[in-house]
C-alpha cells in the first residue's frame, strides 16, 4: 500500500471521527496536558510505583491485568507504572530507552553496535516472543517477519499517560505471547487544548544528536460526551559510526594470551592486529598461523609478536589489520519517524459509545554491518593481477589469499516501515451492573529492507579470476572468452553455501556477460571502482503482516442480585477472534533457491487463526471484619483457544490480595501460559547458509574439559576415527563450512507456570511511604528455539555416547576433523527457569516552606536464569551474564533510584541506574570459580548511571527544561571484540545534554 493510501484512509477516519467517535478507554484518567506537563509544580509524580488506590471512594479505575471494572481495584499481580512525567524525566526520546531500565526489562537491548534501529521489550530476559505489548489494553501489530513482537519506535512519546508492566498471570487474560508478561501503553484520552512538546540533545563529544518533536490537538464536544484528539510526532537520530569514539575503534580490546605467565591464562589489551587477513597480497598457507605471505604493495608480509586471541591469529606489532578496523562498523543505527495518531470517542447514550483508535507511522533505519571478508581463496598462478614475486616466492605450492574487503565499504542496511492501525469499536453499561466492550483491530506493516552494498558470490568470484586476454591484451574475466570456466572455480571458506560447480546465479559468463575484472592484490582503491559496483550491488527484502481482531466481551457484577460477604462477585466473560498473516519475499538474487548474495534468505508465506474463549471472576470474600481481616478478594481467570496450526490449548491465573493490619496486603499468584509458535517458526522454509564453530569447537583443547563427563571421550572417539589427534586439535577461524536452517510446521505450543507472592504495605503512621516486595518464579517447559551451531555441537559430544540425535545433525572434514556440516531448525526442547524479588519504596514528603519532595527507590535481584537448551539434562546457568542465550545482559543486581523536588514553579529530577557487573564473553558461570585464573579481570564492570533535570514553569502554559545524561561520563567497559556483541546498557554516547519545552494551551478552543 502506497504512502498516499495510508493518508487517505486516516483523511477519512479522521472525518468520521469528528461525527462519532471514541477511545478505547482501558483506563479512566482525568484530562491531561502535553507531555512533561501533566504534574503541576507542588506535585512530584511517582516513577516505577505500583499504581495507586483511586482517593475518591467512588471512582472507578480499570488496573492492568483484568478487565473487570470494580471501584478501587488494586491488583493481586505486581504492576509496575511510569507516568508520563516519569518517562519524561529519563531523557530519553525513544520508548525503549525510556522503560528499559524497569528491572524486569534490563535485558531489552536498544540502540547499539548490533540493532538494526528497531526495538523490541524482552521481559525478564526470556525473549521479546515472549512479552506481549498492548496499546490501551489491546494488541498491536507486529513489526518483524513472522513474528508477533511489537517495534516500540512506532509509539508517540508524547501521547503516553503511563506504562504498566505485568509480570505474572496474563496469558489467561489477554492470550499468547504473554508467557512472561504484558507491557501496557496507555495513551491520552480526552485531551482538551493544543500543547507543543519539542527535545533537543547531543553527546559533549558529538555524534549523537538527537531530537524529537510533537504536537497535539484535542477538542472536547457535545459538552463533553465527545473528544477527537490528534497527534503527530517527529523524531530524528542520525547514524554513528565506531570511529566517533575511540573506545569504540583505536581502543578496541582483544583477549590475548598472556605473554607474562600463565595465570590468568589471557588478559585484554588494546592494539592488536590480525595477521590473518591481509590488506590485498596473499597468502602461501593461509591457514598457518605465521606463513608467508605478500602485501597489497608487493612487499613480504611482516608478522609481530603472536599473542594468540581469536583462532590464534592475534598479533602486535607488523603489517597485519588493526582489530579496531576490521569491526570500524556502526555504533547506533539511524532512526526517522513520522507518527500520525488520533484517537475518537462519543458518548450517543450510556449504552452505546463507539470510538476509534488510529495509527499510522513511517520509521526509517539505517545501520552498517562490517565489510565482507574472504578466508582461504584459492588463486591461479596465470592471474592477471597476481605479482610475479609471490608466484616466485610460492614455488609451485597453492596461492591463497585472505581478504577484508576494507575498500568495498559497509554492508549498509536501510529499513523502511510503514505501520497502519486501526480500532473501531464500542462500549456502555447496558445496566447498572452490566457492561460491554466489543471492537475489530486491523493492523498492517509493510517492511522494506534495502543493502545497499551486498555482495554476489558468482559475481566475484569470477572477477578475481581475471586473465590477459590474447587477443587484446586486456586484462578480463576468464569467464569472459571461456564461460566453461566458471563452473571449475572454488568458493572462499565463508561462501561455502555457495557452489560454482552448479553455474552463476547473477549473470551469464560469456562475451556479453559484463564481468569486471577485480584486483584483490592492491591497496589503490581507484583501480576496483568499475569492478566494485558490479559486485558490491543493492538488494531488497519486503515483509507484509497483517492481523485482525475481533473481540468482544461483556463485564459486570452481581450487585443486582447477589452479594458475597465482602460485596457484589465481579465477573468478565469474551469471545477473540484473531489472524495473523506474515509474507517476506527476497528479490530474486538475495533470495534465489542458491544462496549468492552475503545478505541473502528465502521468502517465508504463513498465516494462523486462533478462536478464543475467556473468563475473570473477582470473588471479595471478606469486607471489614475487624483489623486483620479488612478484606479478602479472590479471583480467577480462564481461556481456551484453538489454533489452527497447533489445535487446541487453555490457560489459567488464580490469585488472592488480603488487606490486613496496619495498611499491610498480601498477595500472590498461580497461572499458567501458553505461547503458539509464531509463523517464521513454523513455516521459515529449509535454506543453505554458512556457518562457523572455530575455536568454540567443543573438542578444541580449550573447550574439551568444559563440557560433561562424557565429552573428552566422545571427542577423542570422533577424532581418532578421523585420524586427527586429539591433545593437538585446534581449529581455526578458516572452519566455516555450510548449514542446513529452517522452520519446523511440527512444533507445539510452550508452555509456563508462573507463581508471584508478595506484600504492599502503607503504614498509617508515616505519611506518603509506600513499600512492595514481589517474589517471582517462571518455568517454561518446551520452549521453542533455533539451537545455535554451538548448541547442537556441544549437545552431541556432552550426551553419554555419541550415538544420539545430535551427532547425526553435524559432520566433520575426513581429514582436517574441522567441523563441516550442521542442520537446525526450531525445536520444542528448552526449559527455562527465572525467579527473583522484586521490591519498591516511595516516599512523598510535602513541605510548607520547602515544597514537595518524593525519593522512590526501585530494584530487582535475579535469583536464578536457568536455561536447559536440548533434551539433554544439562542447564546452562545464565545468571549474570554479560550476552544470554535468550536476550541481552543479565545483572543479578538492577537498582534504581530517584529524588524528585517541585517548588512554585521549579521541579527538580535526579536518577540514578545500577546494574551489578556480569561476566565476560565467553566465560559460562562453570567458569566463575577460575574465572580470575581464565582471564584478568572476568567482569565486565557494574553499570551506574546518573542523571538530573531541572524544569522551570515559564508561565502557566509553558515549561522548560534542560538536563543531563549519564554525567559522570561512563564508557562501555573493555569487552573481548568489543563491536562482536552489544555494549550493554551504558552505550558509546557519553555525557549527553538535552533541552526541551512543553506548551499546553487549554483555552485555545474557548
């Protein structure tokens, strides 16, 4: 669908708005100004609270978790909430950034080396398949091929009331992907005025602008049984590449060997250089370690001092490639979008109030990915561009040459999605105790994916083989005058997927076939221009979802005729209808059935439907009865659900809140969720690709002791059958060999039971404090993953003998014992395990002379992250982990601090974020008690951030502000590779300023 489409559609549902309309209201707020403004000075808000009671007897509030509408209503499942004066004091433009500190969410990895630019929320670190993300109590469309997972870049920061965050028992209430819980964006609802929200910041060191700016309109009607509110958001964040910081590029550190004794047996230092790979020239052997070899110029390449590092090849000192070059890649992606929102509502009767909820939003990214590389390219000696010396200096021995293709430039990734929403429905009180809601959500993503320098295999491989033609005397492709060469040529090490025996792919060899002829035994860039563009060339991948919903379900009580001891019994009872469809199609060289392209995928086509029947029921079973038992509420819910691909399922919560003495209440929970494989699981088809293992490989002699009892015999078994001896095996980063990956349409639902027990208490005699404490416990069983070659390689030599299901799904060379081959696909197979407690205090202290101060201190402890990846009893303990295997770092300690103060017009923020230090990649926590003995300093150091705003009530209508992030000025700390995995949370920006004003006219309509 065009972009002029898209603006059409929101014309008209914008004009039918302005008739009847109305907004799903998940939950009832007072009118609220732009954002940042909505707490008044004398008011400090609460950030990462539990949502507070209702102060009005009567009001009626609607808590995240249920449906069930009841007065007062506090919910038996820790929720945690930021306000939208909260979000506002982080910083922060993007949503993620805004709620990734939220304990629960620290594993949502954001803008860093490794994004493409869009976000997802990874709730309790168990993957963002597994955190279901709702708008006002309602689904959104996913934003990835064949997944349910929303990009939160096409949230409006400023139309965000709050955010809840739901830890435990939602499945039941609101479907699959809620295995780990539900994040909640609550927008704005009758919004009545025009506010203008604008933010500007940059890092102090540059390269890290950053902006955003919103205006909103809204208008209430009919004396105020109507409301149309509009909003359209801009934000900008350029591209930053690892050269804007050195600690990012020249103070790269690599894990070395240690040159100074053996214990620890590496440290991390700064400078290396890769003699692996040369900038042009050759290698004699390519895969021994200090070979001989030519450089681009012509001259002997000149070792250092080896220094082992990755497969051994790292060096200090001579002509090899700076590491900090080889990943000189992004550092934050770009990000543009353009976000339309309006939302509707009309109150025709109290039975009968239809609203709409649109949305439209178009978010561009731009990331850069590292150069291509080749590894062990065989030359032929009558090349045209081959020097005479190494021909010399070879002696009849095999030419090869290991390349970083420094002069082609990065892969650059352009991301352009287009999301349309819409939700047309309505809602009333048919009676006194009954209501309804019913509504149809349509959703659709259009995702272009554009690499604009991707690599054809078939292209260069024949350009490198080029030739002095005998007729001309030109230098050209061999292919050129004898196009039956091409199917005798050899592929590199990496494009082992990749068979030239079969024939080109991305042109026809021959006269007419345009191949240039590439030199790759030079440093003069000019002299490839022409070849470049023909190899190096831009390809696309779209992906269309779509989802519809429909919903509908009635709530009420039993007020009318029935009480229980503590009041009228509160009920819910729905029907969903829902259908997810998800299509991704290559163009047809980066998706042809061979793979030719360095970014290349097959296209993926499916669909489910899923019919839902749910239920809640609040049961208040005491009310009053005397000082311990003040109330005693009880409820349940309940969802069956038939899915088309999986058959059918059902879920279920139990929960139980007691108010008791003193402003004390205990609570707790028991449920259980499902979540169905989503499309690209199911139906991903079967694809060659390239993998690699290197010194990872689990019978290396780094690696063979590491494993189970089993695995040093198993590995000695396998190898001796190969004739490769054990004690000596050390492959290199030259093992990348061909993988088999793809969905499997046979997987079954995962399944989770999650248990939270806790306490909120509000001591009548101190003023203002409140303080909760949560434990939690998740276990999924039958977790849905795609093993990694790691995985699958480890789980066949750590079983009891080497006669099981995973050795059959991998080879090894005949004679080399280098791993050679791996299949994978997703597999019901997982067990995960996570609990912790989570705790908050909030303290308001309002002052007659002083104003009002509020200190809210919130924290998580990760007890236990547990993960059991085959069918193999063999858990993997990812508790403080600086990578996880399901999402980013795993902090056994998130805390976090805030001190807000307001007076007259001023208001004041200071924040403060810690995370406990995690250990190093790619130490496993096997190794913590020789972790000092592995590796100099095996943690990465605790993240702790600090940061302030101060804001100024310019007039009644207007506020400034002005703050600044991360201001002690922390860097990511030195990580092995640094640019092969995320920085984690304290990113390469450095201390970033920001100003920003909010202006909210509430009488411009009058």
């Amino acid at each position: 669908m065009k972009k002029s489409v898209y603006f059409k559609a929101f014309a008209t549902s914008a004009s039918i708005m302005a008739v009847a309309t109305a907004s799903a209201a998940f939950a009832q707020q007072e009118p609220t100004s732009g954002a940042g403004a909505d707490v008044p000075p004398g008011q400090a808000p609460v950030a990462a609270a539990e949502i507070p009671p209702s102060e009005a007897d009567d009001a009626e509030i609607v808590v995240t978790g249920t449906r069930i509408r009841s007065p007062n209503l506090e919910s038996p499942n820790p929720v945690t909430s930021l306000d939208s004066q909260a979000l506002a004091y982080t910083g922060e433009t993007s949503v993620q950034e805004m709620v990734k500190e939220v304990g629960s969410l620290v594993g949502s990895e954001g803008e860093s080396e490794v994004s493409s630019g869009e976000n997802v929320l990874n709730l309790r670190n168990l993957g963002a398949n597994r955190t279901l993300v709702l708008i006002d109590g309602q689904r959104f469309i996913g934003g990835f091929a064949g997944s349910t997972a929303v990009d939160t870049n096409v949230i409006p920061p400023a139309m965000i009331e709050r955010v809840d965050v739901l830890t435990g028992g939602a499945s039941a209430i609101y479907g699959a992907d809620a295995v780990t819980g539900v994040v909640n964006f609550v927008l704005k609802k009758d919004f009545d005025g025009l506010a203008f929200d604008a933010q500007y910041g940059d890092a102090e060191d540059g390269d890290f602008r950053d902006q955003v700016y919103a205006v909103t309109a809204g208008k209430n009607f009919a004396d105020g049984r109507g409301n149309l509110t509009l909003n359209y958001t801009y934000g900008e964040r350029p591209l930053t590449l690892a050269t804007a910081r050195p600690q990012s590029s020249v103070d790269v550190h690599e894990q070395i060997d240690n040159l100074n004794g053996s214990t620890p047996e590496f440290v991390l230092a700064p400078g290396t250089r890769e003699s692996f790979f040369t900038e042009g020239g050759a290698r004699i052997d390519p895969f021994a370690i200090f070979s001989n070899g030519f450089n681009g110029d012509g001259t002997p390449f000149e070792h250092g001092v080896n220094i082992g590092s990755f497969a051994g090849t790292g060096e200090i000192g001579g002509d090899g490639l700076p590491n900090w070059i080889l990943f000189a890649q992004g550092i934050r992606p770009s990000n543009e979008r353009h976000i339309v929102t309006a939302i509707g509502q009309f109150e025709v009767s109290e039975a009968f109030t239809p609203y709409v909820n649109f949305h439209y939003s178009d978010v561009q990214n731009q990331a850069v990915d590292q150069h291509t590389l080749t590894v062990g390219m065989p030359t032929a000696v009558d090349n045209a561009f081959l020097p005479a010396n190494i021909v010399t200096a070879a002696g009849g021995a095999p030419i090869f040459f290991n390349r970083w293709d420094i002069d082609s430039g990065f892969e650059n990734s352009i991301i352009d999605k287009e999301t349309l929403r819409a939700v047309v429905g309505a809602r009333g009180q048919m009676t006194e105790h009954l209501g309804y809601d019913v509504s149809a959500n349509f959703g659709r993503v259009d995702r272009l994916q554009t690499v604009t320098n991707n690599r054809m295999f078939d292209r260069y491989i024949a350009a490198i083989d080029s030739v002095v033609d005998p007729v001309t005397g030109q230098v050209v492709c061999r292919s050129t005058i004898d196009p039956n060469s091409f199917t005798g040529l050899s592929s590199d090490f990496l494009a082992t997927s990749f068979d030239p025996a079969l024939g080109a792919v991305s042109f026809s060899p021959g006269a007419g076939g345009g191949c240039v002829p590439f030199d790759p035994f030079t440093k003069n860039d000019a002299a490839n221009d022409a070849a470049r563009a023909w190899i190096w060339i831009p390809t696309t991948v779209s992906t269309k979802n779509e989802q519809f919903v429909l919903q509908g379900y009635v709530n009420g009580d039993t007020g009318g005729f029935f009480n229980l001891p503590g009041g009228p019994a509160s009920f819910v009872a729905g029907a969903e209808y829902r259908k997810e469809t998800s299509a991704t199609d290559f163009d047809e060289l980066s998706g042809s059935t061979r793979t030719v392209a360095s970014f290349a995928g097959r296209d993926i086509e499916g669909r489910f439907n899923v019919v839902e029947l749910f239920g809640e029921v609040s049961l208040p079973l005491i009310e009053g009865r005397g000082p311990v038992f003040r109330s005693l509420v009880v409820d349940g819910a309940y969802r069956y659900s038939h899915y088309s691909t999986i058959g059918d399922t059902s879920t279920w919560k139990l929960g139980a809140q007691w108010d008791t003495v003193a402003g004390l209440t205990l609570r707790g929970t028991i449920s259980s969720a499902v979540r169905a494989p989503n499309i690209q699981e199911l139906f991903e088809p079967r694809t060659n690709t390239s993998t690699s293992l290197g010194q990872f490989d689990p019978c290396s002699t780094t690696n063979v002791t590491l494993g189970s009892a089993t695995r040093q015999a198993n590995c000695a078994t396998a190898l001796n059958a190969l004739g490769v001896d054990p004690a000596t095996f050390n492959p290199l980063l030259g093992t990348f060999f061909p993988a088999l990956t793809g969905g499997n349409p046979n997987l079954q639902e995962e399944t989770a039971l999650t248990k939270t027990v806790g306490a909120v208490w509000r001591p009548p005699f101190i003023s203002g404090l409140t303080l909760s404490v949560d434990y939690f416990d998740i276990e999924l069983e039958d977790a849905v993953i795609r093993p990694n070659t790691q995985s699958i390689f480890n789980a066949c030599y750590d079983a009891p003998t080497l006669d099981n299901q995973f050795c059959a799904l991998i080879g090894r060379d005949a004679s080399s014992g280098f791993a050679n081959f791996v299949e994978i696909q997703s597999v019901n197979v997982a067990t995960i395990r996570t609990s912790g407690v989570e705790f908050l205090a909030v303290q308001s202290l309002p002052t007659d002379k002083f104003g009002t101060f509020t200190l809210s201190a919130s924290g998580t402890w990760l007890e236990r992250l547990d993960i059991q990846k085959t069918p193999l009893p063999v858990l993997t303990d990812d508790k403080g982990l600086f990578n996880t295997d399901t999402g980013g770092s795993s902090p056994e300690w998130v805390l976090n601090f805030d001190l807000n103060w307001s007076l007259d017009r001023w208001d004041f923020n200071y924040g403060y974020g810690y995370s406990s230090s995690t250990l190093r990649p790619p130490l496993v926590n096997t190794q913590r008690d020789t972790a000092y003995d592995f590796i100099d300093s095996p943690y990465v150091k605790a993240f702790s951030n600090h940061n302030i705003q101060v804001g100024y009530q310019l007039f009644d209508s207007a506020r400034i502000y002005g703050g600044v992030r991360n201001l002690t000025d922390e860097y990511p700390d030195k990580v092995r590779g640094s640019l092969n995995g995320p920085s984690g949370r304290q990113g390469f920006a450095g201390r970033t300023y920001y100003v920003g004003v909010n202006v909210m006219l509430d009488d411009i309509w009058n």
